[in-house]
C-alpha cells in the first residue's frame, strides 16, 4: 500500500514538474490539482511555526 502511494505521489510531482517546466504558472499547477486529484489548497504556515 505505501508503495502504491508513494508511486502515486512521484507521479504527481512528475506532472506539476513538466507542467512548470513547459512555462504553466503556479495558479494554473494549483488549479491542475484542485481539479485532477481533489487536492486541497495549502493554508498558509503560520509565521510562529516557520521560526
């Protein structure tokens, strides 16, 4: 089971890489993702925990 995800994980970081590397922005990437896999948008790190 972890393989099957983690193959599945390297597939999509596959696609996002090809998408930025032809020239797509990151919205559109984001968009790619809402849309193909139901990815949830990121909500931003609070700055307490980055430090």
């Amino acid at each position: 089971m972890a393989r099957a995800k983690t193959a599945a994980i390297a597939e999509r970081i596959d696609t996002l890489q090809r998408m930025l590397l032809e020239g797509s922005s990151n919205s559109a990437c984001v968009t790619h993702a809402l849309w193909e896999w139901g990815v949830s948008r990121r909500q931003p790190t609070p700055r307490s925990e980055v430090l």
